[in-house]
C-alpha cells in the first residue's frame, strides 16, 4: 500500500489526530453517505435525526480531546484542513439554539448537541481501540443507516468494511511505483539497485501517479509547520481543559534569546532550543491550533522541531534539504505505519513520539548528506530507545505528559541522526526488526497505558 507524504503529513487542528482530526473526518463522511442514500436501510424513510457514540479509547479520553466537539463540527460539514474556527464557532451556536444541522443535499436534521454523542466505557468494539458509531434515522425512529468508523491514528479513519479489506480510502492502487518498497530492507535494496537516495525514491513514487505539485505541497507543509512554532513562541497563557498547565515556550525562547552571544552560555543549551521549538508545536496543538501530524498532533513537534534546527543551527542547510527532511522522514513513517502502528490507543507513545523521533533522525540524517544505510540507522537507534513508552495523558489532554515529551524526542533524533553518521551504517538490530518489535511490545501492552487515561501517570497524580 502506497503511503503518500500528504498521508504521514496533513494539515489539521488540535489537540489529536486520532481523537479530533479522525472522528471529523468520520462524521463528514457520514454525511456523504446519507447523501449517497446506498447503503441506507431497506424501507426507511428519509433521514431526520443523527446520533453518534464514542468506544474504547475515543470514549476514555475523548472528553479531554474534545472529541464530542469533533464529531459535531464533522457533521456541521467542516473538515480539519480547511476549518475556520470561527465560522465553527458560529455554527456550533446556532445548534446549540436550534438543536438542527442544516446539510446540504440532504436538509435539516436533528441533532443535540448536548446528549446527540454517547461516550460508551464498555469494551471496545472488535476493530480497533478508537471506534465510533454514527447512526441516522427516519421520523418514525427507524433506523435509516448506520456506519462504524475507526480513527487508526494520524488523521487516518477507515469504516468496518475497510479495516476487513485493508483497502484505505484514498490509496491509489492502480498507479505503478517505481520504488515500491513497504519495509526498509526493501528500501535499502532499491536504493542500491537504482543507485538513488531514499529522497529521491520517495520523490519518484509521489510523482508517478500525478496529482498535486510535490514540491509546492512540502513547501506548504513546513510553511504550516513553521508558522506553527512562531504563534507558540510568541504565545503566553494557560491552556484549556482545567490542569491550568502555563505555556511555557515564549519565555524560554526569550531567555534563550537573550543569552546569545554570551560566553557563559553552556553547549547543551542547544537542547533548550530543541525542545522550545516541539514544545511551541505542541502547546498550539494543546490549544486546538493548526498544526501538522507528523505522524501524529499528539507527536507533532518532533519533525518540525528538527527541521527548524537543521536550518537555524546546522552549516550548509539549504532549502532543497527540508524537502529531503520531509520526504525521507515521510518514507519511514509509511514504513512504520504498513508494519506496526503510528496510533498511542493501539501501540502506547512508542508508536506516536517514537515514531516521529525515527522520521526525524532519518530526515536529518539525509539532509545532513547520510547514505542510505546511516539513515536507517539513524531511525533504528531513535525508535530503539523508545521501545516501551506508554501513552497515559493526565485527564486525557494532550498536554502533561505529552508537550515535554515531544522536546525529548525531538533531542533523541538529533542524537540518533549523529550517532548514524559517525559509522558507515552498520549495525545490529534492522529497522524492520525494531518496527516489528514495537508492534509486539504494543500488542502486550495493558490496555491502561495505551491513551485511556486508566493507568500510569493519569492516575497517580491525586489532585487529578
């Protein structure tokens, strides 16, 4: 299966990929498939009223990801690249007024706003730990169709059908990759075969079937990227959601800011810049900002983090690199998402922050001119070293301990992309060894420390 770059990267809003960007998208689709009218139930009448319930992990922590709100503004007809957050605001008062969504193509349906999504703390239904159920149903209270979304992580959702087939809605299969390896191994063979770095494999495939212009996208996505770090940067306050967790990027940066130059300056303080930069991300993210998955927005600042370092601190980056960066780090991640999991409800945050810190040191690694084997083992060592890490939010929000988390990651790519090209790119444990690994050590995991918000951290602070 062909993971675009626009599929690792998109652009979306917090606080979650997989419990706001995913159930948007889900109850938008929804509406297309009551408009569609072919798969409505048998004899019913015409749609009247929507419902919708949140399971496993979308119910655990979907308060504190403001997943209901998701689900509305899905059925409101917004989508997470394109929202405008305060025409959403707007549309979400008039619902709460006249309790009815107005969808074109369909006409007025009921809906309440304040008991129209159910969070369902049972088991989780069979598919994956991130399902919900959209239902509509005709004015005699038939049922009229009925749809069962999963969110499998970074803005990727996928109906019951679709996980039973694997087919990912958007995947285009009748397009010929030149370079179509799904694990690394495959990687490194084509890219001896062709002689080609893994940038320009990637570059290759992206543009084989045509579409949007490649160059001009990844240039979109960084321009996001990095606008996303200058509003947190120059942000103060405290975020939403009741742990009255204080922003702290702005202030850092302005001490960092402020001490250069200075003699006195110690030389891990470019750790502190490193971690302001993921730290700014994540705290827009927390804040229900535009940001991008990368894979994640729960690990959205890692990437953007060391792309802005590569620029602003590493001699000889040069704007053809960043594009590198990002198609080199979108290869591993296609490559972490076919074999393993980019999702914290199914893996833990080894599948989030480790997967991200594995496409950053790689994306680092070859703009810093690694071959093709030291950029694999730049994303073997920075995956390595977050094997086991569980994903327990305190409250559900993606901010505690999640924001510093992202500037740990962020420092362990770095380091991993300088250990790989210290060595010729031999080494012990493969990448796919480790992906693979990953996948087990997630399948074993408790369910409690897989983003429910039923174990670790989240439960072992009293106040919260």
């Amino acid at each position: 299966m062909f993971l675009s770059v626009f599929d690792i990267f998109k652009v979306g809003v917090g606080p979650s990929s997989s419990h706001t960007m995913g159930p948007m998208l889900a109850s938008a689709r929804f509406l297309d498939a009551v408009r569609a009218g072919s798969d409505r139930v048998p004899g019913s009448g015409a749609a009247v009223r929507l419902e919708a319930s949140l399971h496993g992990s979308l119910a655990f922590t979907g308060k504190g990801h403001a997943t209901d709100r998701a689900v509305i503004l899905g059925l409101l007809g917004f989508v997470p690249d394109t929202l405008d957050p305060t025409e959403a605001e707007r549309r979400l008062s008039t619902l709460r007024e006249t309790g009815t969504i107005d969808v074109p193509g369909i006409g007025p349906l009921e809906f309440d706003p304040e008991k129209g999504v159910v969070f369902d703390y049972g088991p989780p239904l069979p598919g994956h730990a991130n399902g919900m159920v959209l239902k509509a149903f005709d004015a005699a209270g038939n049922l009229h169709l009925t749809e069962t979304y999963y969110s499998i992580g970074g803005g990727f959702v996928l109906t019951e059908r679709e996980m039973r087939t694997e087919a990912m809605k958007g995947d285009d299969a009748e397009v010929t990759r030149p370079h179509p390896f799904a694990t690394a191994a495959e990687m490194l063979d084509m890219g001896e075969a062709s002689g080609l770095p893994i940038a320009a494999m990637k570059r290759a495939n992206e543009t084989a079937g045509g579409g949007r212009p490649l160059d001009a996208g990844l240039d979109r996505l960084w321009s996001v990227m990095d606008a996303c770090i200058e509003r947190g940067l120059a942000t103060d306050g405290t975020l939403p959601g009741g742990l009255k967790v204080r922003r702290r990027a702005r202030a850092i940066h302005q001490a960092l800011l402020a001490e250069r130059g200075l003699n006195l300056a110690q030389p891990h303080t470019v750790n502190d810049w490193l971690s302001v930069y993921a730290m700014a991300v994540n705290e827009e993210n927390a804040a229900g900002g535009q940001v991008v998955t990368a894979p994640t927005n729960g690990a959205a600042g890692v990437v953007p983090a060391v792309i802005r370092y590569y620029r602003d601190h590493c001699v000889g980056a040069t704007h053809a690199g960043i594009r590198d960066f990002l198609l080199t780090a979108a290869a591993v991640g296609g490559i972490i998402k076919t074999n393993a999991s980019i999702s914290g409800a199914e893996v833990g945050c080894q599948g989030e922050v480790g997967s991200a810190a594995a496409m950053a040191a790689a994306g680092l690694c070859a703009a810093l001119g690694g071959s093709n084997a030291q950029v694999e083992n730049a994303a073997e060592i920075a995956l390595e070293h977050h094997l086991g890490m569980t994903c327990d939010p305190i409250r559900g929000l993606v901010q505690v301990p999640c924001i510093e988390r992202n500037g740990l990651g962020a420092i362990k790519a770095v380091a991993a992309a300088s250990l790989a090209l210290r060595g010729d790119g031999t080494h012990v444990v493969p990448l796919d060894a480790c992906i693979e690994t990953m996948r087990q050590t997630g399948r074993d995991m408790s369910v409690k420390y897989k983003e429910t918000s039923t174990g670790g951290l989240a439960v072992n602070l009293p106040e919260c």
